[in-house]
C-alpha cells in the first residue's frame, strides 16, 4: 500500500540510491565535482576531505517544476530539488552558477546562504567555427540554405523546451531568405518532426 506513493518521492529516492555506486566509483579522489545536485547530495555524504565543487548549470528546481506533467506533483517536486541543490551548494568547498539571473534565482527559490561564484559565459561568445566563414558556407551547402540567414536551435526537444514555439514563430515568418534548423533529440522528438512536416516547414 505504502509503494505506490513513493514515485513522488523519486528525485530524493534516485539520489539515496547512487550513494553506493558513486562511493566505489570515485573513491580516493583529491577533487569531486558535481554537475547534478542528485549525485552531489550523494557524493558529499562520503567525500568530506575531498575538496568538493558544484557547479550548478540551471536553476534545477524550477526546471523539474515546469517539467512536472502532473499539477498537484509539482510543489513536492520542487521542494525535493531545492533540498537537494541546497544541500549541494552548502557542503561545497567552491560552488558557481551560469550567470547572475540564475544566481538571483538559487537565492530566492533555495535560501542559500553561501555565495557561490557566477561563471558565466562558460564558452566564448564566438566559436572557432562561428569566426570560419568556409565552416558556415560548408553547413549552409549541406542544408540547403545558401543565400539565407540561418536560425539554429540547439536543445532537448522535449515538452518543457517548448520547441513546437519555433516551429509556430518560423510558419510566421515564412520568407526565402530565412531557414530554420532543430538541432538534438528528447521524448517529442517525432511529435515535432510530425508537427514541422503538418505545416509543410
């Protein structure tokens, strides 16, 4: 009576459940890092003289809220996340966030009271291929769009991502010139692939 309940506790349960693998993994190493608040809350358990960083790459809890399909789920979801990142953030040696929205937002949502480091950008704000104009005239060939300006998402596709917006914003702007291009995999990967072949994009 009492498993069908504990779904909802899921994130919690996951990150209990990779204590043992992440201890035999790793064991014995000067450094950890962790990009997931799960494996951290896990990690930080057994690795206290390791030097112990989290970087935290999006504001997680408010990411498995909007991704959470069912409404009455959401809030538990939220909070066991912010328990989760809040945990990593205060047991880390050194901790850093993408950028300062997203610190804003770990201070509000989480309560933290560490200041974690902003780290943002993580790339250069121009690639070696960005700055290769054979590299982009190379891509255009393949993709049949010499002579147009290209609009590239790069992305999950998955509901919370909202890609099916792209595919409404590019049937609007239907023009010769413009070509857009979905870029990466995800659970509605063929529900968008369907939708962009409906509107004849």
């Amino acid at each position: 009576a009492v498993l069908p309940v504990l779904w909802r506790f899921a994130p919690l349960l996951s990150s209990f459940a990779l204590q043992t693998p992440l201890k035999s993994l790793v064991s014995g190493y000067d450094i950890v890092i962790a990009l997931d608040c799960r494996y951290a809350f896990a990690l930080w358990k057994y690795y206290r003289r390791s030097l112990r960083v989290y970087i935290s790459l999006s504001a997680i809890p408010l990411v498995a809220y909007h991704d959470c399909l069912t409404r009455s789920h959401r809030a538990l979801v939220f909070l066991q996340y912010c328990l989760m990142e809040r945990a990593a953030f205060q047991r880390a040696h050194l901790s850093f966030t993408s950028s300062r929205v997203h610190l804003a937002e770990v201070r509000k949502y989480e309560r933290i009271r560490v200041n974690p480091v902003v780290a943002h950008p993580f790339l250069a704000s121009r690639s070696a291929a960005n700055q290769d104009a054979a590299a982009q005239a190379e891509l255009k060939r393949a993709l049949g769009a010499e002579g147009k300006t290209l609009i590239v998402t790069v992305s999950r596709i998955t509901r919370l991502k909202n890609i099916a917006y792209l595919v409404t914003l590019a049937e609007q702007l239907q023009r010769d010139d413009v070509m857009f291009a979905v870029v990466g995999d995800g659970s509605d990967y063929h529900k968008i692939a369907r939708l962009i072949q409906e509107k004849g994009l």
